[in-house]
C-alpha cells in the first residue's frame, strides 16, 4: 500500500515538475511583453478563446511564480497574466477596434505583442513633406495585411505565418512548433530598396572593445555581409558608407529619402564603460520614440553625441512627438521581425546569446527617415563574450542572415 502511495505522489511530483514556469515578464515597445518560463517552450500548446468585446484569452499549462501582472497600454488596450486554475495560465489580451495581437515564441520566451492596424492615409492627414505617393501605398498595402486575425493562414511558410497566423475557432490550439523558415522573396519582395546605415566611420570611432577594435569596423563588416545577404535574395541595397569615413547623422536618413528607401536599418555595438560595475550582454533592436527607460536613454545618448549640440533637450522633445505615428508603428513591427531573425539563426549556432529586447529610444539617425527605420546594437563591444564574438566574421554572417530573415518576414506580413 505505502509502495502504491509513493509511486502516486511521485507521480504527480514529476507531472507537476514537468510543467513550465513563467519566471519573468517585461514590458517593451509600446504594447508588448516578454513571458520568460524556466524551460523551452517550442512545444507548448496554448489554446484561444475569441470574444466578441475584442478580448481573447490565451490558456496554457503553466505555474505562474510571480504575482499576477497587468499592463494598460496607450493605444487602451491591455495584457494580463494570471494563474487561472492550479494547472492553467490565462492571458487576457484585450485590443479594440483599430488593432489586433500577434504571438511569438523563441526558445523560453513568448511575446506578445498588441499592434496597431494601419489606417488609410491622404495628403490631408499628413503634412505634406512627410508623405509621398510611393509611402502612401506603402502604408495602404500594410492596412490590408497588419492584422493577425485574417482568415488565411501559412504551415509551409511559418516565420511569415506566424505574424499573419490570426485567432481560429474557440479552443483551437496554437501551432508552435513549426514557427520556423522564412520563405523566398516573391518577385514583389525584390523590388523593396534597403539603405543599410554602418555607425559611426572615419573620426567617429564608436564604442572601442575590450578586443581594441572600434564599433566602426565591426559594424561596417557585418553591413557588408548584410548587403550580400540581402542582394542574394533579390533586394536592392544602398550603404550609407562602405568605408571608413565619417558622415553625420542629418546625411545618413537624407541619404535614404534620396534613394527613395522603404527600410532604413542601422547597425550600432553597444558599450558600457570602463568603471562600470557590470558588464551586460544583449542583442537589442530600437526603434524611434521617446525614451522609455533609463537604459534605452544612456543608448541613446552614446549613439547621439555626433549631433549633441544641435537641438536641445525640449526641441528634441517636441520633434518626436510630432512624428508620423504611421511610420513609428512599422517601426515597431519591423523590430519585432528582426529581434526574432537575428536570435533564431544565432541560437543554432551558438550558446548563451542574450535577448536584450526590443526597445524604443530617442535616436536621432532615425528621426529623418521617411520610411520604416531601425537601429540594431549587434551586442555590447564592453562585454568580453560578445567583443569576440561580433569581431569574429562567421558570427557576423550568422548575424546579417538573421537581419535579413527579420527583414523577410516583416515584408511577407505587411507588404
């Protein structure tokens, strides 16, 4: 009998064990969040129940250790995380009318993101040195695809599905294990122009590693793999620079409007300084907005000091603010996109690749552009790890693949 008992509660010790945890959840971007749990989560089942008040609920079995978690969001809408029953976690993700949620899973992390649906836009609702008839289609082909609850959906092509992936019937479980490859460039994709921005260059050393090699040489490697990635696939690309010399920032986005770009994507490496207590880690990919945090505003700040002078605190300020939202929206999901791409093809290839996240920041070499604009921190040149690994050319192609991929996907969701 007592052999019976011990087999039983070892049993449901193991069945209990066996159950992930959600150990962290971090807001990030403007209406998003990342649920860290204690193990991989690739094969995680979560079931979806749509309502007709634009909320639905995510149910999976987890153990929720931390307290229950709710984040309101500008746009009105709000993501909650709570312990529904000993065995279920249940996220609410509540949207309205003008936008819809994606889901993502990469390794122990889900993210959840609220994105905003594009609306039709004329020269009327926008000034008129901020619209072309070229961006105007951009944004009206994006209308017609942002959201995630369309009809269709992809198992052939899974990175792209999975943003196109939209809410099916009550209950039915979300694929997750075969979020994978990015399908080829259509004939459409290949027409997309790509201004790739190298920081820093020439008099500009950027962020000097612990490996005595400067930001700009590290990153005008990975631009150059970056471009042949891209070329490769069909896109046309345009470098900023494509050797050391130094341009400022007002030039680099100016560059870009003239090439008439639909992505602007800068690549930066991160640093802390010597007399710093820590040495922190990440890839991070920022996209334009007020800071939000104390970190994303020392980022800025590092990658702003070429044109500290030029405007001041409040007229910066005032500037952002008056951006066009439409554009700060792709942004975002562009990010999102190109996070995911770089972790997923370096993670095959190597161990312990931190996800510093997706963060908004105050970046002047995106406040000109004109069309979707990132700015990627490849890894920290501060950190003894990354400083040899982003010096090291066969990381770097893994690194532009990964841009590329996040590239791909975004154009085959919203384009």
């Amino acid at each position: 009998m007592w052999r019976i008992l011990i087999a039983i509660l070892c049993f449901l010790g193991f069945s209990f064990a066996s159950e992930p945890k959600i150990l962290q959840i971090i807001p990030f971007g403007t209406s998003s969040v990342r649920i860290t749990f204690d193990q991989d989560i690739s094969k995680l089942v979560i079931k979806e129940h749509t309502l007709k008040d634009f909320r639905s609920f995510l149910d999976m079995k987890a153990i929720l250790v931390i307290p229950k978690k709710v984040y309101n969001f500008s746009n009105k809408t709000q993501i909650s995380i709570a312990q529904n029953n000993s065995q279920i976690v249940r996220i609410v993700v509540r949207t309205n009318k003008d936008s819809s949620y994606q889901t993502r899973i990469v390794q122990k992390h889900l993210y959840i993101s609220v994105i905003d649906k594009l609306p039709e836009v004329s020269k009327k609702s926008l000034p008129s040195h901020k619209i072309t008839p070229k961006i105007q289609a951009q944004v009206s082909k994006t209308t017609k695809t942002s959201t995630s609850h369309s009809s269709k959906s992809t198992t052939s092509n899974p990175q792209s599905s999975e943003a196109k992936k939209h809410p099916q019937k009550n209950q039915t479980p979300i694929s997750t294990a075969k979020r994978e490859n990015v399908s080829p460039p259509s004939n459409k994709t290949k027409k997309y122009r790509i201004v790739i921005d190298p920081g820093h260059g020439g008099k500009d050393c950027g962020a000097m590693g612990i490996t005595k090699v400067c930001e700009k040489n590290i990153v005008l490697s990975v631009a150059k793999f970056l471009e042949q990635e891209l070329k490769k696939r069909g896109y046309i690309t345009y470098m900023t620079r494509n050797k050391d010399v130094y341009i400022n920032l007002k030039e680099r986005t100016d560059f870009a409007n003239a090439k008439n770009a639909d992505l602007f994507v800068s690549i930066h490496a991160n640093s802390v300084t010597k007399n710093s207590s820590n040495s922190p880690q990440g890839i991070e990919t920022y996209f334009l907005s007020t800071a939000r945090s104390e970190r994303a505003r020392k980022v800025a700040e590092l990658e702003n000091k070429d044109d500290v002078d030029v405007m001041n605190y409040f007229s910066r300020f005032s500037f952002l603010n008056s951006l066009n939202s439409h554009r700060l929206i792709a942004s975002n999901k562009l990010a999102i996109d190109i996070q995911f791409g770089i972790l997923k093809e370096l993670r095959k290839n190597y161990q312990g690749v931190v996800d510093g996240g997706v963060r908004e920041g105050p970046f002047w070499v995106l406040a000109g552009a004109l069309m979707p604009s990132v700015l990627i921190e490849i890894g920290y040149n501060s950190n003894p790890i990354e400083a040899r690994r982003i010096d090291d050319k066969r990381y770097q192609r893994f690194l532009a693949k990964g841009i590329a991929d996040g590239i791909e996907g975004f154009f085959a969701k919203n384009y």
